[in-house]
C-alpha cells in the first residue's frame, strides 16, 4: 500500500511540475533570480515531505503546484503591468565596472569579493580587468562584459597575420593584500612594484584594491575610492 501510494504521488508531482514548468516558460530556467532558486528549493523540500508523509492526500501535491505557479505568475505578470514594481520584484542590474574602473561600492553592495569578480570574468573568457570598458551584474547573478575597442579587434588568422604569444594576467595585490608567491612568478620584485606604485601616486600596498601584472601590458593598479 505504501509503494502504491508514493508511486501514485510521485506520478502525479512530476505531472503537475511538468505542466507548471511549461506553463511558465523559458525564461524561468535561462533568467532565474535568487528568489526563484530558493523557491525551486522550497518546492523540493514540499514535495518531499508530501510524498514520504503517509497522512498527506496525494492532492496536496497538485494544489502545492499549482498554487506556486499561480503565485510566480501573479508576481510576473505584476513586473510586467507595472514599470515601478520591477526593481522590487525582479531587482536591477548594477554596472561593477565602468570606463575601466572596478566598483568597490557595488562590489559591497553585492557581497561580491575581487576573486569572484576575476572567475566570472574568466568564464567570459576576459583573462585581464584591462580588457573591460563595461561589466554589469544582472539580477540574475551573471555577468555582462563589454570590452575595450582594442580588445574587440578581428582575429588575426582573419587578416592572415602571424600569430603572436598568449599571455595571462596574474593578480599580485588584492585588497591591499600582496600576493608573494605570485610576484615572484612575474619575475617582479619588492622595490619595483613599490616605485610602480609611487608613480601612480600611492604611498604602499595597503592603498591598493587591485593590481595585476601581464607580459606585454606591465602592471594594472587600481587604488581605494574614497
């Protein structure tokens, strides 16, 4: 009796996801919010608890469902009559880098450290922050990047030119932290990377947010906002 019934929850917990998914549409899954990641995770934590309960009618599955998907729709179709609940509801992208310059401000804003910055970078396949004019953080969590006029050049086997060597950025001060074992991989010592720094105008590397060095390109430093 008990396989009988969880085989008949579960049968009709799938249909009822099913039909809820669809109706729901694409978006759902390629412009998921946080708010919809935890809900997804409630609704597990629902139907795992409607399934497994010998007490609970197998049509509070079909109600649970529905009512989360009356309920994600309702807030949907709210952002979408009125322009002024959107912010609220489905929050608001925020430019984390602009003309160059990462936004520490944002940055906080967003609880969103310089390491996770440089691996969702990574993931667009920008190796350097010298690289970005524009970043912005979608409400979704991903990362937009738009690069530099240089950085958007044709490929060179389009021109058939010869090709030149790859290099990559390696980061050697965060959060006015230096990174030893990683200066010593750029060949750059101490006192270098101390008159580079006095040169840009900052007295030591406490006062630096973000530096990088790149063969080819020297160092990218970037100070504290006031």
């Amino acid at each position: 009796m008990d396989i009988l019934n969880i085989t008949i929850k579960l049968v009709v917990g799938f249909i009822s996801l099913f039909l809820v998914t669809r109706l729901l549409g694409k978006t759902q899954i390629k412009q998921i919010t946080p708010f919809d990641f935890v809900s997804a995770m409630v609704m597990g934590e629902l139907f795992g608890n409607i399934i497994y309960d010998r007490e609970v009618n197998v049509f509070y599955a079909v109600y649970a469902t529905a009512l989360w998907g009356v309920l994600i729709l309702a807030t949907d179709y709210v952002a979408q009559k009125f322009l002024k609940t959107r912010s609220f509801l489905e929050g608001n992208p925020d430019v984390i880098i602009r003309n160059g310059i990462i936004d520490q401000k944002v940055m906080k804003k967003n609880m969103l450290d310089i390491n996770t910055l440089l691996e969702m970078l990574r993931q667009k396949d920008v190796f350097t922050v010298g690289d970005v004019e524009y970043a912005i953080l979608e409400a979704s969590g991903t990362l937009s990047v738009l690069r530099k006029s240089e950085a958007q050049g044709v490929r060179r086997a389009d021109l058939e030119l010869p090709a030149r060597p790859v290099n990559l950025a390696t980061a050697i001060i965060i959060d006015g932290e230096l990174l030893w074992q990683d200066l010593e991989n750029t060949g750059l010592n101490v006192k270098d990377l101390q008159e580079e720094i006095k040169k840009k105008g900052y007295k030591d590397v406490k006062d630096i947010f973000y530096a990088e060095w790149m063969e080819g390109r020297g160092l990218l430093l970037q100070g504290y906002m006031d």
